[in-house]
C-alpha cells in the first residue's frame, strides 16, 4: 500500500521514522508492505531520513498523485489540512489524520464526501494519541450500549494540575514550566481553557453514542482559575481535582462538557497524573473500562495513525469494503439525541466563598442553599486560613440541578459580608 504523507513536524517525523523501523514486522502483521512514496512539508526535517523517498513542497502534490492510495494528514489546523483532505477524497484516496480540530469542526462534512466517493477517513490519533480508545469504543466494546465515558484528554492539563497538588504551586507559574518543557504552546489556550479536550470530547461522544458531530454544543471550561488551595481543600476532603471531559447518555439528550472535576480519590483514574491520558468507559454489559497511556509525542500517536494504516491495507488485502463510515455508524443510524444545556445537569459541587469574619454569615449561605433545595454535605471554615482578614468557608454539596446552583451562587455573592466571585467546581463519582 502506498502513501503519501503531508507534514513533518513532531508527528509526521515519528510516523516517518516508526514505518521505516518497524516496516517488515508492520507489513507482515497486515499482509502487505506500507510505503511511503513521497512526503509533502514546507521544508524536510533533520530528525527524519527521506533517503529516495520522494519530497514535495507542495503538499497538493501528495493528492494529485496517482500513485497515493492514502494520504496521512498531520500538518494540523482547520483550513489547509480541511482543503488537502477534500481534494484527497475527491481524487478516490483514502485518509489517515491526527487533526482532532478539524475532525471535530468540520467531520459531518468530511465524512459525508468520503461515503459518496467509496473511501474511509480514518482518525484514531485524533484522540488521546497513542491509547486506542477509539478501536475500543468502536470494536472492542461493540456489543454495548454506551452509558457515559470520562476522560483526562488533554496532558498539558493535568501536567499543571498534577504540579499544583504535588507541590503547592500556582497555575500561572506551572503553566510557564510546561511552555519550557514543550508541554503547553506559546499559546497555550486550547489545552488549559478546555478547547483541545472538548474536541477531542467531541469525537468520542459522536462514536459512543452515534450521534453527529457537535463541537459547537459542548460546553468549555478551563482550569486557570483554579487556585492551590483548591486543590488542597479537595484533598482534605477526599477528592483531587482533574480537567475532565464528560459525555453522559441520558433520556433527555446527552451531556457534553469539559470542566475541573473533583474526582474521588481511590478512583483509578483520579491517580493519572503528569502527562499522562486516561478515559474510562461505562457499558451496559462489560461495565467499567480504563484505558490509560501516553496522549501526545512523537512515536506515541504515530503508533495510532500507523494503526489506521494496517486496518486499511487489511480491508484491502481481503477485498472488504474500506470506505466503510468512519465514525462507526451509516448515516440512518444517527441519532437526533439533544445536547443538554449545562443548566440542565445534575452534579454535587464544591464551593469556596470568601467572607467576612462576622457572625451568622455560615447561617446566611446555608439558608440560602437551603432555599434553592441544596443540601450540604460537607463544610469547613478555616479561620486560620485568613486572606486579607477574609476567611475562607468551603463546601461540598449533594446534587442539584445547575440552574438552582447557578441562582444560589448569585445570592450569595450579592450578601455584603462575600466578598468576589464564589469559586465553583463539579463534582463527580463516575458511577
């Protein structure tokens, strides 16, 4: 089977360097050789030795060529790799990419014309790099009926909050490490205000629950306003604090949503920390599933986008029908199942409210939890804890819709003895 592949950076020169090293052992696993007959990039990269491959410039070229079977998009973003794949599919190739952006954003689309045009678009590394939670939720797990999954998806993320709890750090200083260690971008916004996650949300909620792509419905939340004695109060309390992506089924739609979680603390993944990934899965009938390793890297994801390459060249060894839809579901299979509004979910809550150190102000935020029909579970006020003479008052709550947390909240920061915005985190059992 022969390739073309578009992009060299980090990706693109560990897919390169993986198929030269483990040629024989991959082709003798899908019965046919892989080769990579040119590579397009906007210049070649040291880390990768081309040899006699041939090298283009001009990535176009890759699609225009007849002699591609496949092309393998790793060049990232949602404009140039979005127009390199249509013209691929147009010119009859099948398409690997590691592009969760653009999967996310523009895949209803993309997969509608490969389904015309008899080719598949394959995206295994589009999500949790190297962990083949896709194959997974789409192979292994075929027999269920997917009731929710959860999972640490993005590692710059959890590399920050992983730091705050393990050495009392703030977000702003650990954020300015992991821009050093190559962890987060200069701009580091998709990975720590949750953009990146949800994308990559995206997808799995799409294959879990066959229901189309619906980027622009999940709601976002990041973790840069996490402070380090959230993260200590959490774990006073049992729990650590972990940037979760959640898709839930329920009977009125599904829930969709990237927040900071308080996660129990004896739960597995509650323990994935650094840069590590992790989804947990809920079937009907396997139950609980973990699936844990590296998110990111060079050779980690190339092991993924490789991994779509074999299941191609299988298909086409064998004569099977490779443009099979790619999500895992033909388009009569969709299901119309809602996006539920955050406002709408059932969640307990951590809350942190600073005040004044007056008497009765305990007995003011409680009656008013109290009256928007929130109970209380736990409570600490840490007077020895002051900020600027205010004292902290933490909470966990039982579960309530967030519509009344939301009206609850902005009662209390209205009282006179609160002082800024209520601090307010989710929390969740995973059961």
């Amino acid at each position: 089977m022969k390739i073309g592949l578009c992009g060299l950076g980090t990706v693109g020169s560990g897919t390169f360097n993986v198929l030269t090293r483990n040629g024989s052992e991959i082709a003798a696993r899908c019965g046919m050789p892989i080769e990579i007959v040119q590579v397009g990039s906007r210049r070649p990269n040291p880390a990768c030795e081309l040899g006699q491959t041939s090298f283009s410039t001009d990535i176009f070229a890759v699609a225009e060529n007849p002699e591609v079977e496949v092309v393998v998009e790793l060049l990232g973003g949602t404009t140039v790799a979005r127009e390199l794949i249509i013209k691929a599919i147009n010119n009859g190739k099948h398409v690997v990419t590691a592009n969760k952006a653009l999967i996310a954003e523009h895949g209803n689309e993309i997969f509608a014309l490969a389904k015309e045009k008899g080719v598949t678009v394959a995206f295994e590394a589009a999500v949790a790099g190297g962990i083949p939670v896709v194959k997974a939720l789409r192979e292994g797990l075929a027999a269920n009926e997917i009731n929710w999954l959860a999972g640490i998806i993005n590692g710059t993320g959890n590399f920050i909050l992983t730091e705050m709890r393990d050495k009392g750090r703030a977000f702003e200083d650990v954020l300015k490490e992991a821009q050093a260690l190559g962890y987060a971008e200069a701009d580091p916004t998709f990975d720590v205000e949750g953009i990146d996650a949800a994308h990559k949300l995206t997808i799995l909620a799409s294959v879990a629950f066959g229901i189309p792509l619906q980027f622009e419905r999940a709601y976002t939340e990041g973790i840069s306003k996490v402070a380090p004695e959230d993260v200590q109060y959490a774990e006073e309390f049992g729990y650590r604090i972990k940037h979760l992506g959640i898709a839930r089924r329920l009977e009125t739609g599904v829930e969709l949503r990237v927040h900071p979680t308080l996660i129990p603390e004896n739960q597995l993944i509650a323990k994935v920390d650094g840069v590590m990934n992790a989804v947990v899965i809920d079937g009907d009938a396997v139950g609980q599933t973990l699936y844990y390793g590296a998110g990111a890297g060079a050779e980690a994801t190339a092991s993924a986008v490789i991994a779509d390459l074999v299941d191609i060249a299988r298909a086409s060894k064998e004569g099977a029908n490779v443009g099979v839809p790619s999500l895992g579901h033909s388009d009569d299979q969709l299901k119309d199942l809602t996006v539920v509004p955050v406002e709408e979910v059932v969640s307990a809550y951590y809350l942190r409210i600073l005040v004044e150190d007056h008497p009765g102000v305990l007995a003011k935020v409680a009656q008013i939890l109290s009256e928007h029909g929130i109970n209380i579970e736990s409570i600490v006020q840490k007077e020895s804890e002051q900020f600027d003479g205010l004292i902290p008052m933490i909470m966990i709550t039982h579960r309530i819709q967030e519509r009344n947390m939301d009206h609850a909240i902005a009662t209390i920061e209205a009282l006179s003895e609160v002082r800024g915005e209520v601090m307010r985190i989710r929390v969740a059992a995973l059961n």
